[in-house]
C-alpha cells in the first residue's frame, strides 16, 4: 500500500547529524566486510553499531528499464518500490501485561543486587590526548574482553601506518578518520564485567570540536572515569580555563552523573614521580567540589595506561617505581565500587534516541538509553516529535537479545512498522498514551558558568537536550536567584553575569530540519528529560533544568 523508501544512508535532523550517521554506516560496513564470520565481539573495532552482526540492508540492484512497466518506472524516478509484507518485519507480540513485566524486572534486579553484580554505564571523559581510548582498549585486553588476535591485528596494523602509540586506541577508535587522526570523534561502546559491576562504557571524544557528542555520551551514563594526563604542561593544558578536563567535569555534572573516579594517567612520562600524582589531585580537588561532585564520590587512582599499569594489578617491572609509593586500589577495584543509581521503572517509557541506522531484512534500528521505565517486545511505541509509531522487533542490550529492558539501559531497539523519514536523532520514543510533552517555549533554572560575555534577553544560543542540539533564543529574563536559597535576587535583570544562577525563558528557533518544538518534560516531572545545557558559539555557557513549558 505504501510505497517503501530505500535508505542509502540514515536519517538524521541535521547535517551533523546525517555526516555522525553515514560514517556509523561506513564503520559498520568496513567492520563487517572485514571481520571473519566468527570473529569475537572484542574483535571488532566498534562503537555499539558495529556490534551483534547486524549487517547493513544492501541497495537494491538495479532492474533494466525494458523490463519495467510504466508504473515500476516512475516508482524507479522516485527511488520508490512497492513494500513488499516482510516476514522480517512481521510485528511480535508483546509477552507480558504491564503489571506483569514490572514484577518480573523488580524481581531481576533484586536477583542481580544479591549476587552482587550490579549494572552501571560509565562515561569516558578527559581533555584530548589524556590517554582515554588507550586506557579503554587495554582495560578490554587485561580483563578478557579483547583477545590476543585483536590486539596483534591492532598492533600491526597501527604500525603499518606509523600509528604505532594508538595501537591500544583503536580497540575502541574504529573509523578510518579516527585511526588516521588519531583521535576519537563519536561516542564508542564497551562492555566489561568486574567482580560486582557489569559496566556499559561511553568512550567520548576529547577535543573540543565533538562536545556534542561528549554530551551524547555523557547523557546516557550514570558515572565518569575522567582520566588527566600526568606529563608535564599536558595536565596544565586540560586543566585551565577552556581546557577540556574541566569542561566535561562541568558538563557531566550538569547532565546528573554525580561519581567519578580520576585516573591520572602517564606517570611513566614522569617517572611514576609521586609529588607530580599528588599536586594534580590537590589541584583537582577544589574544582570538583566547586563543580558539584561530593568529595565522597570522588576516588583518585594513578595509572600508566599504555604499560598497564594499576589497571587490575600492580605486577611486573612496569609497576616497580609506582609500587614503592602507591599501596591503595586499582583502577578495577574503584570501578567495583561505583554505586549503581536508582532505576526509575515506574515511570514511563523514554528513550531519546541517538543513532540511527539500518538493519538487516528487520526495519529501522535505533540506539539510546531508556532514562525511565521498561520496555519490552512487541511493545508499540510513539515516536516524537511526530504522530508516527514503532514496534519493537527486538532489543539489544549489550550484545544481547532480551526481551525486555529496564530504565538504565544502553539499547538497540529493531523496529517496524514505522516510516523511518519519522525517525531523527533526538526524537524520544514513549508509550502511545503517555507521550513526552513538545515543548517550543519554556522556563528553565539555569547556572551561569565562567562566561566573559555577559547574557542578555535576545541571546542568540545552542540549546543540548540528550543527543539534540538546536538554536534558541534566551527569550526572557525572569529573575536572577540566590545560588543556595534559590530565592529570587531580582526580578525582570537586564543581564546576567557570570557564575550566577537565573530564571529564563528560551525559544526554540525554527529550523528546516527540525521545526520548533522538542521533547522534553519538567525536572520535577522526570529528572532526566528535564536537563539541559546552553552553548555559545562552541562554548559552553549554563547548564539548567526545566521548570515550565509554555508552549
Ligand atoms: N607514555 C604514555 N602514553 C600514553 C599513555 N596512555 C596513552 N598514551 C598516548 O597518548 C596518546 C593519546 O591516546 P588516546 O588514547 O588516543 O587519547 P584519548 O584521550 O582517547 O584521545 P581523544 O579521545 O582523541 O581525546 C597516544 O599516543 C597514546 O599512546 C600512557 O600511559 N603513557
């Protein structure tokens, strides 16, 4: 009935988006036309879209014209074909009544706390450079989740292009681009398991061109592990004013993640000096306070990521200068302990989506982290903005299929039944008689961070909400506020200074891509739809909460 769109790439709200998008889909081809049949899931060189053998759809060959009546040859002008009723995209059944499921999920999570490994997602952070993949891709190596074939190939091939100190990075920097620039561009997920924790890990990206993506990250994470280069002027670059250490502290902050473990990676460049270790945590110390992360949910551990070093032990001559000083935990022990958050099942379903890609014979598939709720198989669900509905064929967490998943969760849903052209980064999916309010204008409570250029009514700003960013206007402002009290200081100000905290209004800009409202509720409404971050011309400016929306 309804003519079928062939995607040759993905479908996205920007043109950021789309470039995030097509190269994902290039990653995964690449990925795919490579790996052999039985290769690992350690072995790929993946973000989470190159994972669980999902296979790009292949375009659709060509049929000469002469055997094409008119009607398939102005179907074949529009790149149009008629849909053929899939078997593949056949929507399931949903197992469960609501009632039902969320005993069940109750009933699992209790299982996972008394067995004590509980499930958290961890967000890589740091300054450029800091050593973050490397870490990530030796931490796989040393606990059994990259196998001794990956890190040869990785080895190898890293040297082959003179590339030979990011041959641990690229256990995690799987596009051509990264590899070649040696640096980490979009968010790539991990999992590993320590003796308590099952852990979901989002590599970010460093520099300060991708905090958009950093923010993605970040947004979908319960805790950080920011790593700091130790090597002498490296700190020092990360650390002040416009340096990313303390950029994504803030920004992880302000999206809710309230533990961080600081890894102070490199000592080897200093070497494995102990004063150096100990002025780069009392130099840390205030600023995270001052950030907003309690001092009791904060840990500091040093490390030598590339030797491997106080990863999971402290053995070998690689660890001999450091062991003579340093007699506390390891990295792994630290990750043990990292409080996993409250899950939120009650409330309803939310996922803000942050990739989409294509899947084999199986619809449209879509990445995110459920904030709230459980979502399971078979379950309809709405797409927002927009009036178009999903089923969900399957969900992914992990590398694995389930049948359902609970708020926390880093997932891949399969869905059908829905027009992809619905489908853009940011959209949220939620249930179709609880859907997230669209909002065009709304209040916010916002903190000012160290801004040179004061915010006046008509700013001109880039609003983040999860994995969406848009223009907006600071529309009105409505009162500055004492910082503790929250109390109002004065009402109707003319400007807002720097490190102060505030009452607006922001208007969402109209743009050709994504009109004017998007999905978002209250803070008090649910925490995680409800945060935001401001920007200005690639700096950012507040962080804040939703109060009202007002149309
Ligand atoms: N000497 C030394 N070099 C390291 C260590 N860890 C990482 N490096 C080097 O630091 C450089 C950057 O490492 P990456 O892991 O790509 O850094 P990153 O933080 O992931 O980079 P972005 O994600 O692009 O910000 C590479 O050349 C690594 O070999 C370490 O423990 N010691």
């Amino acid at each position: 009935m309804i003519a079928n769109i062939f995607i040759h790439y993905f479908i996205c709200s920007a043109a950021r988006e789309r470039e995030k998008a097509q190269k994902l889909l290039a990653q995964r081809q690449l990925t795919e036309a490579k790996a052999p049949a039985s290769s690992s899931r350690a072995a790929s060189p993946m973000g989470n879209l190159a994972r669980g053998g999902k296979k790009a759809t292949p375009a659709p060959k060509s049929v000469p014209a002469a055997n094409l009546d008119q009607r398939q040859l102005d179907l074949a002008g529009l790149n149009l074909v008629d849909k053929e009723p899939s078997k593949a995209e056949e929507a399931p059944n949903m197992t469960f009544a609501h009632d039902k499921l969320l005993e069940e999920v109750k009933k699992t999570i209790e299982a996972q706390e008394a067995e004590g490994k509980q499930r958290l997602s961890l967000v890589v952070i740091g300054h450029v450079d800091a050593g973050k993949s490397t870490l990530m891709g030796r931490l796989l190596y040393e606990l059994g989740r990259m196998d001794e074939r990956t890190r040869l190939a990785n080895e190898r091939n890293s040297i082959k292009v003179g590339k030979s100190s990011f041959s641990w990075a690229w256990g995690l920097d799987g596009t051509t681009e990264e590899r070649e620039r040696g640096i980490t561009m979009d968010v790539a997920l991990e999992s590993f398991a320590t003796t308590k924790r099952q852990i979901t890990v989002l590599d970010a990206p460093g520099h300060r061109e991708f905090i958009p993506n950093m923010i993605s990250g970040a947004s979908r994470a319960d805790c950080a592990l920011l790593v700091v280069d130790a090597s002498n002027g490296e700190f020092e670059a990360g650390f002040q004013r416009g340096g990313q250490t303390r950029e994504h502290l803030v920004l992880a902050r302000s999206l809710g993640v309230a533990q961080v473990i600081v890894a102070v990676n490199k000592l080897d460049q200093v070497e494995w000096n102990n004063d150096r270790y100990d002025d780069i945590c009392t130099l840390l110390r205030p600023f995270l306070v001052q950030s907003g992360f309690h001092p009791s949910k904060t840990t500091f551990v040093p490390i030598g990521a590339m030797l491997g070093v106080n990863l999971v032990g402290r053995e070998g001559d690689d660890a001999k200068q450091l062991a003579q000083w340093y007699k506390g935990p390891t990295l792994v022990d630290l990750l043990d302990k990292l409080e996993p958050p409250q899950r939120d099942i009650a409330t309803p379903v939310r996922i803000p989506i942050s990739n989409i890609f294509k899947g084999q014979g199986s619809g449209t598939s879509v990445s995110g982290r459920l904030l709230s709720g459980v979502v399971q198989v078979g379950e309809r669900l709405r797409v927002q903005p927009g009036d178009e509905t999903a089923v969900v064929k399957s969900i992914e967490v992990e590398e694995e299929n389930v049948p359902w998943a609970a708020a926390g969760s880093n997932l891949t849903l399969a869905l059908v039944s829905v027009d992809p052209i619905q489908l853009t980064i940011g959209s949220v999916l939620c249930p179709l008689l609880d859907p997230v309010p669209l909002a065009s204008t709304f209040t916010a409570r916002i903190l000012i961070f160290d801004i040179q250029v004061p915010i006046i009514s008509g700013a001109m700003v880039e609003l983040f909400h999860h994995s969406r960013d848009v223009p907006a206007t600071i529309s009105k402002l409505i009162a500055t506020l004492d910082r503790t009290s929250g109390k109002v200081v004065k009402s109707n100000p003319r400007v807002l200074a720097k490190v102060s905290s505030a009452e607006v209004q922001i208007t969402i800009r109209p743009t050709g891509s994504s009109g004017r409202s998007i999905p978002m509720e209250p803070y008090a409404v649910n925490k995680a739809m409800g945060r935001i971050l401001i920007r200005r011309e690639g700096e950012t400016i507040a962080a804040g909460i939703v109060m009202d929306i007002l149309g």
